[in-house]
C-alpha cells in the first residue's frame, strides 16, 4: 500500500499553467491526497478551485512582491502528510508519474527527473501528445546522468522529498528575498547534508511562459540574493547570468574581486529587447 502523498506548488499570474497543473495531476494513476496550493498574490476566483480526485488548500504569501522561499516554506509545512512532492505550477506530469515517484522515495534522497519544455501553454492536457513535441535543453544533460546525477537548480522545477528531510536541511533559506538563488542555495544545502539523487526516467513537462532571458528584470534580488550565496558559501552562484549583467554595464565587471555592485538599472526597452520566445 503507497503511503499518502502531498503535492505543493506556488503561483502569482499563471492560472492557465495551474488549471493545467491541476489536470495532469486528476489524470495520473495514483492520485496524492492533497495539493497545497500557495497564493503570492490576493485571492481570486481561482483560488477557489476544487478537484473531485484530491483535496486543494489554498494558502497565502501576499506580504512581499514575489515572496518565493516564505511561499514554498508554507506549503510544505502546510503538509498533512511526510511524503512530498514539490511542482512548479509550469510543470506536467505523466500518467505514472506518482506511484514511480513514491517508490523511489527514502529517507536521506532526493528524487527528480528530466524536463521536456514545450513551446506554448497547452489549452487542454494531453500528456502522449505534448511529449511528442516537447524538448530538452542540452545543457541540463549532466545534470540527469542516472550514474553520476548532479543536483542543481535545474533540479528544482520538481523534486520529491521527506518532511523530515526538507525540516533537517533547513527548509528554504527566507534570508533569499524576491527572484533567484534561493533554489540554488536549497541544492547546496542538500549536498552538505549528504542528501543522495535519484533520476527517474519520467519526464515532466514544462509549459511556456514569457520570460527575459538573462532575467535583466530582476537585477536587484539576483545581485543582493547572489552576495548572500557567496557570503556563505564562498564561490558566486548563477555566473552565467552575472556575466551577462556585467558584460552589460549593469554590474561592475570585477565583482569576483570587489564584490557586486549595481551599476545602473535596465531600462524598459533593454528588458523588451531581452523577452525571449525559447521554451528554456
């Protein structure tokens, strides 16, 4: 007999990829018992929303502008049950996705798998037909080798996990404040806790949203949450993007040296011209 499953994710805007989200989950084989849902946003029709499958709660985080890590905090310590699987509402799940999941799950391990992007934000859910067209970003291939796994942000889109383990790494760090880093900051801490990786051959989907590409929009919380990271741990997270900034003018160039510093902020036309249409 499976043990009782909690699902968690967080939404602000995307009540099509929830909706979505929702779907994938009533069409699985083994259904969770419940799905918390937490709000960073005031409450809206939506968050009204019911499944005949599973129980929904609805929580809110409304007190920040994008209050991510206090978001996730609170729907994993909303859980009524240890075994936990954490979505980003982008995310769609195949139709065995729960009883794999919950097999492979231990204590002391952390369980994921490779995500598909797809190009558009489906109008209905068909899992064997999005899959057809979905593709994978060729650089997170080291991050999903079965024989040497690597667990990195890209890991965070889902992941399952004890209670007793999310509890014992020290939940997501709430020091991490709007967009960025704290989901690499929560890998860091799993490999110092001598959390182990296991890969499934599932693979989720992601649904398209529109996105600035390097995240020029959220300069100030990825340079404050990026010399935080480095103040622990010594080393800066996310370089590829802090290269981008700095290449820019919007960081200074030497800020491995001298620490970072914001040089001026992006203006609305150098965020347009950075929106990009890539599903990665």
């Amino acid at each position: 007999m499976h043990p009782s499953v909690s699902v968690v994710t967080i939404v602000k805007n995307r009540i099509d990829q929830l909706i979505n989200l929702v779907s994938s989950i009533e069409q699985a084989d083994q259904k969770p018992d419940e799905l918390i849902v937490v709000w960073m946003t005031s409450p809206c029709p939506t968050s009204l929303l019911t499944s005949p499958c599973f129980s929904i709660r609805h929580k809110f985080m409304t007190h920040d502008v994008l209050p991510i890590t206090k978001a996730r905090n609170k729907g994993f310590l909303a859980c009524m049950h240890e075994h936990i699987i954490y979505m980003d509402v982008d995310c769609l799940c195949p139709h065995n996705f729960f009883t794999h999941v919950v097999e492979a799950m231990r204590p002391g391990r952390v369980v994921t798998s490779q995500i598909l992007y797809l190009c558009h934000t489906p109008k209905t859910f068909n899992y064997s037909a999005l899959q057809k067209e979905a593709q994978c970003r060729p650089d997170e291939d080291y991050c999903f080798r079965q024989d040497d796994p690597h667990f990195s942000g890209f890991n965070t889109y889902w992941f399952a996990i004890l209670l007793r383990d999310f509890i014992k790494i020290g939940c997501f760090d709430e020091q991490y404040e709007g967009f960025g880093v704290s989901d690499v900051d929560f890998t860091t801490r799993c490999k110092q806790a001598d959390m182990s990786l296991y890969i499934l051959p599932d693979k989720v989907l992601h649904q398209f949203h529109p996105r600035v590409d390097p995240p020029i929009n959220h300069l100030s919380d990825i340079v404050n949450n990026a010399q935080r990271y480095r103040n622990i741990w010594g080393t800066y997270p996310l370089k590829e993007w802090l290269h981008a900034f700095a290449q820019n003018g919007l960081i200074n160039q030497d800020y491995d040296t001298r620490g970072l510093k914001v040089r001026r902020l992006p203006s609305y036309e150098e965020i347009q011209a950075y929106m990009t249409q890539n599903p990665y």
